[in-house]
C-alpha cells in the first residue's frame, strides 16, 4: 500500500476522517497476513514509511504509525503519506535459559 491520505476533505468531519483511514489500514494489514506463506516463511513482516508528502517519507516502525498519523492531525496538517509493504519474515531461536551470558565490563 502506497497511499497519500487526505486530513481535510470539504463537508466531513476530521477526526471521523482519520479514524477510516486508521480502519483502511487495519483492514489491509488483516488481508495480507491472511494470505498464504510461501515455503520457508515464518510470518509476513511490514516494511513502513511515513510522511506529509512522498518525497519526504522516513522509515518508521509499524507500531510508531498510529501515533504519527494522530500528531499530523493534532497539528491540522491538511494529508500524510503511508507506505506498508510486506516482507517474508523469519523467526530466531531464543537461547536457552541456562546458557551462559557474557559478563560486563567493569
């Protein structure tokens, strides 16, 4: 999903605005883990950008959106920018509970 989302359009509520986009988004991400792995993949990953405009778009954390698109709207900006594309994801072992960890320098 690559999308520039409008804050402000005539006749609608602002907040009712942003609370369907935040529902759009959700949607999205619940219809792209839905989908099967392929062999070999643990989970499906998101890689995230956000901004006011594309050009000015930084990776961000998928659980950092929410709270960025609140604070565009918080200061009235008028659109933002979301890029969330999927990546195959692999899982790592934990180390085992009795295993040795380096010590600190002192």
């Amino acid at each position: 999903m690559k999308k520039t989302f409008q804050l402000r359009p005539e006749g609608k509520n602002p907040d009712r605005v942003l609370e369907a986009i935040k529902h759009e988004i959700r949607k999205y991400i619940k219809r792209e883990r839905r989908r099967p792995l392929a062999e070999g993949i643990d989970f499906l990953d998101f890689d995230c950008k956000f901004g006011v405009t594309a050009e000015g778009a930084e990776v961000v954390h998928f659980s950092a959106l929410t709270a960025l698109m609140d604070g565009v709207a918080k200061e009235a900006g008028p659109q933002f920018y979301v890029e969330i594309v999927g990546k195959p994801g692999h899982r790592t072992a934990k180390p085992a509970e009795g295993a040795a960890l380096p010590e600190p320098n002192a």
